[in-house]
C-alpha cells in the first residue's frame, strides 16, 4: 500500500453574514484538505486546522515529498515520525494540523483498502451513535444589545425545535462591543429562559477572561445550571485553569487548542480541566485522539471532542468518537457553512439529539468533486 501521491486542496467561500466568538470575526469559510493516493488508486481525507497559508506549503514542500514512498498500513509509526520531522525542522513547535490531516487521511485510505471503517481499525467501536449538542450562539454584527440577544435567544430555540436537547453559546462580549462580563451573564440567563431547565446548556468564553472575571462569570453560570463552562482563559495558562476547576461548581472544560498525548497528559497530571476537548483537526488526527481518550478515561476524565469544520472533519470526529470511553458529546456546529453542507454526498444529520456514525469504510463519506472543485481557490 506504498503512497504515491499527495496534494492539498484550499477551499474558500465568503459568508452572507459575518459573525463571531471572543476572539474574531468570521466572514468566510476556509479550509485545507490534505488527499493521499496509493499505488491501487485508493484515497484518503484529512482536515487541517488553521489558515490555508502555511499548512499548504508545509504539506506541499515537506510532508508529500518525505511521505511518497511509505506504507499506509504504517499509520502510527507515520503519525510519530512525522511530528519528530516537523518539530526538529521548527524547533519550538510542530504544526499539529498537518499532522492531523495526514493522519486523518492515511487512516481513511487504510479504512477504504480494507472496507472497514476507521472506528474498526481502532479496535475499540463502542457505540454505533453518538447524543450530539448544537453548537452557534455566535454574535451578531448588531449594535444593541436587546437585538443581539434576541437573535441568540431565537437561535437557541431553533436548536431545540431541531431535536437537540443540548446546545452552547458564546459569550466574552468585550472584545468587540460595549458590554461585559455582565452582560455575557444575562445573556446566558435570558438563553436559559428561552429553552427552559430540560435542556442541557454549555457556555464557551473562547478565553475571554482572566482569572478573577472567570472566577465571578462562573459562579452566575453555575446558577443558570450551565453543564460546562468552555475555554475561560488562554490556554497556555494551566495555573489557571487548575485553580478554576478547583474553585468552581461549573464543571470547565477545555482542549481545543491543545495537542498530542503528551500536552494533554500534563493537563490532566495537574487536574486542570473536568472535560477535555480535543479536535481531530489540531490534536494529531485519530492517532493522537485515540491516546488522548485513553488517557482521559485513566484520568476519569471524560472526552468531549471539539468540532468546526467540513464534512471531513465531522465524519472523522465520529469515528473517533464511536470508540471513545464513557459517555462522549458530539459538538454538532450549525452555523452558516456551505462548504460543510455540500462537500461530501452523503452529509452527516442529526435525529432530533444523536448522529450516527458512518459505517462506509475510511470515514465513511464520499468528497464530491464538483463541489471540491467550486470551492477550491
């Protein structure tokens, strides 16, 4: 199964609406997708996280010339070697979504060259679907605040009139608007009344806050019956996620800008966080989520795995996700894409609050190559 070819694909489109979290505004969509042929033709997907500039060099100028030659079936050997290239090339760093997306697509390939899926090659299929949560509750390019709330508050019942009993909303207003942490607090209140105290709601702060603001917005939360409060502070400060899980009643979870195993395992040494998210674009693809879920569940921690990307990536988070440990929640986003909504044939839908796991082989989704071809810059 010796690699013959591999090419990257940058996919763009410009959104109606921009929209965003504590940290940006989003007016398009875009993505790098990474193809891997062997010599029988078979192909394997993978997703990066990130921007397109960098991570397609990387692949182009780098990976594809060292991996051509190589064995898919080799894929965790692959996984490791590769992170030590890209880390001795780059020195304090390594770029995690490339990994990721080579990753991704080297176990798609296997999955398909031996008609079986990704969860089976991992050995550990638990479950054959997976209870989802709607993701969204973005901000609006609006410049009251009763209109921005009414907008999310809207959002939040459409979600729930869509079948998920589950959902998470943003807050860390401050960057962009003339409102606070008071005001993300009353917006969490007014989105709890809107879908009452059956459904089960996640709070995300993409790391809006230092501690003490932390400290005072997750105590409110914890009173609004929030299951989870996501991202509070940057993450590279683990002092403070460990002292706001110690402190706090509102579980906090965090992950999505970690990598590998052995970042993970120093976060879960230290207690720093009740739910790990890790994303199968950025953490190091299902190999890496695989050691990351085990390591979790030693820890009796349970994984959350974060999801923002096409259809690749959320069939890749499913297969994932159908061997992790526990009781694991699939981050269903349902904000504007439509290169998620059109890239693969076969889209991945809720009923009402799960989604099932694609039982095709690889990823169990099929690229459509007019639709790659449209989005694609």
């Amino acid at each position: 199964m010796e690699i013959t070819r591999v090419e990257t694909f940058a996919l763009e489109r410009e959104l109606d609406e921009r929209f965003a979290n504590a940290q940006k505004w989003r007016d398009s969509r875009s993505y790098c997708l990474v193809r891997v042929t062997t010599a029988d033709g078979t192909t394997g997907w993978g997703e990066c996280w990130g921007p397109i500039a960098g991570n397609r060099e990387i692949v182009e100028e780098i990976v594809a010339p060292w991996l051509v030659g190589r064995d898919v079936r080799d894929v965790e050997r692959i996984h490791d070697d590769l992170r030590e290239k890209l880390r001795m090339g780059f020195h304090t760093c390594d770029p995690s979504g490339v990994v990721s997306a080579v990753d991704t697509a080297l176990w798609d390939a296997l999955g398909k060259a031996r008609g079986e899926s990704v969860a089976r090659l991992l050995g550990a299929r638990r479950r054959d679907d997976v209870r989802a949560y709607a993701t969204g509750g973005f901000f609006r390019d609006v410049d009251g605040f009763e209109e921005q709330c009414d907008l999310i508050t809207d959002e939040a019942r459409a979600h729930v009139d869509a079948g998920f009993d589950a959902l998470k909303m943003k807050v860390g207003f401050a960057r962009f608007f003339p409102w606070g942490p008071d005001e993300d607090v009353e917006l969490v209140r007014r989105v709890r009344d809107a879908v009452g105290d059956d459904v089960t709601l996640f709070v995300d702060a993409n790391w809006a806050y230092d501690v003490a603001t932390a400290e005072r917005v997750g105590r409110a939360l914890a009173d609004a019956d929030v299951r989870f409060f996501e991202e509070p502070v940057p993450p590279q400060q683990l002092d403070a996620y460990e002292r706001l899980t110690a402190s706090l009643d509102v579980p906090v979870a965090g992950g999505e800008c970690w990598a590998y195993a052995d970042e993970f395992g120093r976060v879960l040494d230290r207690g720093a966080v009740d739910y790990v998210q890790p994303d199968v674009t950025s953490a190091g693809g299902p190999t890496s989520m695989r050691r990351i879920a085990a390591a979790a569940a030693d820890a009796g921690v349970q994984t959350h795995p974060h999801v923002f990307g096409t259809g690749v990536a959320l069939a890749a988070s499913l297969q994932v996700l159908a061997t992790v440990p526990g009781t694991p929640l699939l981050e269903f986003d349902r904000t504007p894409n439509p290169i998620r909504d059109e890239l693969v044939t076969d889209p991945v839908t809720n009923d009402g609050d799960t989604v099932a796991v694609p039982d095709g082989p690889g990823l169990g989704v099929t690229v459509d190559e007019d639709v790659l071809a449209e989005f694609s810059r």
